[in-house]
C-alpha cells in the first residue's frame, strides 16, 4: 500500500509498519514507562554499531570513510523542540530504510514480543481465576529494544541519512502510529555521511533537552561505547565531549574501576544486572590480543537456545570484524565477551579470519583462561561461585560428554546435590574422600527433582549404610555421566542399573548386614512372580538395595539407565526396555506372601499381589500406570479379600 506525499523535496511513499512493529510501538507509546531513559542508549547504541559497520567496510574501501574521525554527536534544539543523535557511520538507503525501521530484525526485540505474548496468555489465565493481571508492559526495561523506543519520548521521529558511498539521501518520518513515509532528501540538506535522528520529543520529554539531565543518563549508560560521543547543548554552541570512546579493554586494569566494567557489561550483553564475574587480560608471546569476558550475573534470554551459539564480539586492531564469533565451545555460550587481536589478517573475508590458525590459537587460550578462572573463583569465593553454577551449572556440564578433553578441568567445577548434602555444593573430590570403606564406585541417581529423588526406594540400602549418592535432575546429567569413565579411579554406577552389590559395606548403625541368602520359600515365589510378570520385566529377583520397601524397578546391568532410556525414548532415538523388578525378601509383606502361595490352592491373589508389587514399583519411579483399570480391578479384589 503506497501513496504519493508531497514533500517538499521530491515524491514520497508512505508505508504501514508490519503488524509486530504496530504492536510494540502501541505498547510503548502506551505503557507509562518509568525508565524512558534507555532511547538514549538504544539510539546511541545503532549510531556506534553504524560507525563500526562503516569502518569494517572501509578496510577494503578506504574512500569510504574518508578522513572524518568517527563520532556520534547529540544536539539540542530547545525552540524546536528537537533532540538530535548524528553519527557519521554506515548510514542507510532507501531499501535499507524499509527493512530496517519498518520490520522486526532485532533479536532482543522479538524475544521481547514472545515474552509479552507469554505473558498476555498468563494475564488471561490469571483473569479466569479472578486475579489480577500484570501489564506486559513492565518488561520493557529488561530488553534491549532498539530503534522503537524512540517513540516513548517522541511525538515524530524524522531519520535522515545518506549511505556511505552513494550519492542519494533519504528521510523517513513517522509519528509511530501504524505508518511511516520514505522520501528523497536533497544532498545538501542531508549529513555528508551517516545518519541523523531527531526526535521531536513529547511534553512529558522536555527534559531531556537540559544537559543537566541528560549527561549523566549518557554516562551512566554508554560511557563504554568505543566511539566518542559529543554533545551541542544549542543550535549555536560549540560541541563538547562527554565520552573519550576510548576501548575500555584497551586500557590497564588499574586505570579501571568496578562500575566501569558494569557498564560495558551492560552494554555488551544487553542485561540489566551486574557481572557475576569479570576477566580481563592481555595475552602475550606467540600471539597478542586482549580479553574482556564478563560471566552474567543471570540467565540470557537466549541461553537454551537449540542454536546453543555464544556471542563474541571480534575485534582486530579495534576494528569491529564480527559481534558473534564463533570463539567459544556451546558450553561456555553463557559467557559475554570481547577479543581485539593484534595479528589476525584484516584484509579478508569474516569467514577467512575464522578459518585461520591464528584464531584457532585465541579461541584455544580463551576457553583455557576462562576455565582457569572459574575454578579460581570455585576456590576462593565459594559463595559468588555457588550463584555461577546454580545459573550456568547445566550449560557447564554439557562439556563433560561434548569434550571429553577438558572433563577433568570441568569435574573440579561440578558442584552437586547428594543425599547426604543438600544444596549443591558437593564436589567429586569430597565425594570420593568420604567414601565408605570397601566402597568402589561413585553412586548416582538421574531424576527431574532433586527432592523427590531423595525418597525412592532404590536408595534404601544405600542410605541404610550411610552412602553418598549423588542426586541428578538436570536433563544433561544422564547423558554425561553414562559417558564418562569415572572419577579419580571410581567408575559412576547408577543406583537404578545392574545388581546393587552391597553386602561388603557396613550397615550404618553397626547392625549385622541381613543374611544374604534368600530362603527356599522366597525364591519359589519369586520365580513364580516371574513367570507372571513375564511380559513387563525381564527379571524378579531378590536384592540388596532395599530396606523398607517391598520392591522397585532398576534397568539391566548393560545398557543405558532408566532415565537416559525414557528421555531417548521421548526423542524418538530408542525404545524403552523392560526393567528388572527386584524385591526385598526380608520385607514382612514378601515373607508372608512366600508362605501362602506354598499352601494357596487358589492362585488368582498370588497373581494379582505380583501385579501390585509390579504397579507400586512403577509408581515409585514417577511412571504412569499403562493399564489404570487393571490396576484398579486388582486392588479391589485383593482388599475385599483382605476385609472378608
Ligand atoms: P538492532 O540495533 O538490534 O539491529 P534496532 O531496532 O536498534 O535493532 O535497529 C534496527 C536496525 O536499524 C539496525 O540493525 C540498523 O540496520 C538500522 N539502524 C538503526 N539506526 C541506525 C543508524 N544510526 N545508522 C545506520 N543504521 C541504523
Ligand atoms: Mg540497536
């Protein structure tokens, strides 16, 4: 839909936003917002990335930048109402102008949209129950959100921009109500190179045309932008510069202070929180670039994204090659960082720096340092390291079956729940340090609740004499720890898996380990529990594992675990196998059942117990009954037996 406009200057187009950009200015405008401040950032944050673009793409066309140094300048206008943020980057054309303000590109911003949506969804349901809903709107201060925002403070937004290189300039006005206009803007009227923005701010705006109020908000928030940025305080006065653009990386550590890493941080990774762990360094010798990596203090939005890429920003000699180089395993995708290299070429392609043995020197001393400093911390500040792995343990943990090379260094940094030790916290080494006497194996259970693995019967035994198990409710659990070959000498064996070989380990409270051979009675009952539950389990058999309940499930000695079995089966990558069913034979309710089935002439309650003890075994294991009306008719009968 287009229609010709006058302009002035030469024949216009209007065009309608498409329908999320509708949405999402109708949000903003709409919602009174408290922290309008973050246009700033958000606009100073497009004129520094369109100075970065620029000088990349003057490494192969130094005509294109000429001999301007870059710098973004913020202007006042009080009679006109104006605020203006001028850069001398990349600028935009025609094409460039539709796609780029007139669609959705930003990823922040889409991810923002999904939340709301999220959240409209919730607000319903919340309604249905006669509570009351929150407005989506409050989550706009938690997302990077671009262009957009400009209209929070605006009545009219005007871009006017000229393209480096060519010889035509355009301006896009819009008052961010559904639809914008495109026209011609004469060269002379245009910026000789790069992008103006100027916001005819709204009444409740006027403020930020006193320089008392703007400043610090600039400061505070684009202070680490690696582009200089000026302010004219009015249409006469000379420009002043409030931000050096000096790289902070660049800089030694002891020029630089806590906050102002905090902000870089901010800047870089788009959160709003302060970094759970900073690391800066310059490496030296062979090959020389600089660090800056920042652990967030929470969880990206994008962090079990199946992408699983991280975001790197690439820097050779300060120039910006790429914001997401691919310098770190999927492990560390969590991490933000910046690397400025000192002898990558910079006279070819993104891809060709990514391909060369120089870069895959960094990458290598990256991921080292990282680690290396993680356990650093894992020593020496327990508590700031006990927030990293709660927020990044799970991500960290997909290194130990992705690379094998580096489990050992990974191993130091697990931290784990475990029956005796609630609040993950456990390392392997403890583990292995506490192990019980004639203990050989690091025992482990997988689960989707650490709490509720506490109470399965399979631990029994294990708890009985006092051993450690290690308890495992992340879904990468059960897929590294049946890979690994073990820990310090110790094999993992899962509690649920195999025969549990108990017998040489001491009961806890010095009592006589139960006899260990099962009476003739119990074994006849067993082999006839089999032959009825021939078709659900592959075994019944007497076990060592249990001390207070009757009977549980556990897998064959060979293949994978119960729990990596069903998340396979969920994917479609296996099919679930029968279980073992093992009993506890000194169990009264197993004792009794023994004795009666020798005498029993009528064997229908032998075979519906047998199905019971099968049906309470699953249960346990958090399965659902495949047959519920069995189940039922069973357990009927037998209790009318029962009271008879
Ligand atoms: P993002 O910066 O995350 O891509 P924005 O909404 O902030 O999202 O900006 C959308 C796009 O508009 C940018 O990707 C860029 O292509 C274009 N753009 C915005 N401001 C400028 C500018 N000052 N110079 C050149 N291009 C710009
Ligand atoms: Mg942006």
């Amino acid at each position: 839909m287009t229609t010709t406009l006058d302009t002035g200057t030469g024949a216009g187009h209007s065009h309608a936003f498409q329908a999320d950009v509708a949405r999402l200015l109708h949000l903003m405008v709409h919602s009174i917002y408290s922290d309008r401040d973050i246009f700033l950032r958000e606009l100073i944050s497009n004129a520094s990335d369109a100075c970065e673009k620029l000088r990349y793409e003057a490494l192969a066309k130094p005509e294109l930048a000429g001999e301007e140094p870059f710098a973004i300048t913020i202007s006042l206008d009080k009679d006109q109402g104006t605020l203006t943020i001028a850069d001398n980057g990349i600028g935009m054309n025609e094409e460039d102008l539709v796609s780029a303000l007139g669609t959705i590109a930003n990823s922040g911003t889409r991810a923002f949209l999904e939340r709301i949506a999220a959240q409209d969804k919730s607000d319903e349901e919340r309604e249905e129950e006669g509570g009351a809903g929150k407005s989506g709107a409050d989550l706009i201060g938690q997302f990077g959100i671009g262009f957009y925002s400009a209209f929070m403070v605006a009545d009219r937004v005007h871009v006017e921009t000229r393209k480096a290189g060519t010889q035509q300039a355009f301006r896009w006005v819009s008052d961010g109500k559904g639809s914008y206009e495109i026209a011609p803007l004469a060269l002379e009227e245009a910026p000789a190179r790069g992008t103006r923005v100027i916001l005819h701010l709204n009444e409740a705006s006027k403020t930020y045309l006193e320089p008392w109020k703007l400043e610090p908000i600039i400061r505070e928030h684009s202070g680490a932008v690696a582009i200089p940025v000026e302010l004219r305080e009015s249409a006469e006065a000379e420009t002043r510069r409030l931000t050096d653009g000096g790289a902070l990386w660049a800089k030694p550590r002891s020029e630089i202070k806590d906050e102002d890493y905090a902000d870089f941080y901010r800047s870089l990774a788009a959160q709003f929180d302060d970094p759970a762990l900073t690391i800066h360094w310059r490496a030296e010798g062979r090959h020389e670039y600089t660090v800056l990596a920042f652990v967030p203090g929470s969880r990206p939005l994008d962090l079990f994204d199946p992408a699983r890429k991280g975001r790197a920003k690439l820097y050779v000699r300060r120039v910006l090659i790429t914001q997401d180089a691919d310098l770190l395993p999927g492990w560390l995708r969590f991490m933000r960082l910046v690397v400025d290299s000192a002898d990558l070429p910079l006279n070819v392609s993104r891809e060709m720096i990514q391909e060369s043995p120089v870069f895959a020197a960094i990458k290598r001393g990256v991921t080292n340092r990282i680690l290396q400093d993680l356990t650093k911390c894992a020593e020496n500040d327990q508590e700031r390291y006990a927030k990293i792995w709660e927020a990044f343990g799970p991500v960290l943990k997909e290194g130990l079956y992705e690379d094998p090379e580096r489990r050992d260094q990974l191993f130091k940094l697990a931290r784990f729940t475990t029956t005796e030790h609630g609040d993950k916290s456990r390392t392997l080494a403890d583990y292995v340090k506490d192990l019980k006497e004639n203990q050989t194996a690091i025992y482990y259970l997988t689960g989707d609740d650490a709490q509720r693995m506490g109470m399965s019967p399979q631990l029994e035994g294990f708890r009985a004499r006092g051993i450690e198990v290690l308890l495992l409710s992340d879904p990468v659990d059960a897929f590294w720890v049946s890979t690994a070959l073990g820990y310090d000498g110790k094999p993992f064996k899962s509690v649920t898996q195999g025969a549990a070989d108990l017998k040489s380990i001491a009961l806890k409270d010095g009592a006589q380990n139960p006899d260990v051979e099962t009476s003739a009675e119990v074994a006849t009952w067993l082999s006839y529990m089999k032959q009825v539950l021939e078709s659900a389990v592959t075994d019944v058999r007497a076990s060592d594992r249990l001390s207070e309940s009757p009977a549980c499930l556990v897998a064959g000695e060979h293949g994978p675990d119960r729990r990596l079995e069903r998340i396979l089966a969920q994917a479609g990558r296996a099919d679930v196998s029968k279980p073992v069913l093992e009993i506890n034979p000194r169990h009264d309710l197993v004792t009794l059942l023994a004795t009666r089935f020798k005498d029993a002439s009528d064997k229908s309650l032998m075979e519906d117990a047998a199905w019971l003890l099968l049906d309470e075994a699953r249960l346990m294991d958090g399965e659902a009954l495949s047959d519920a009306s069995a189940f039922a008719a069973r357990l009927t009968r037998v209790l009318t037996k029962a009271v008879q």
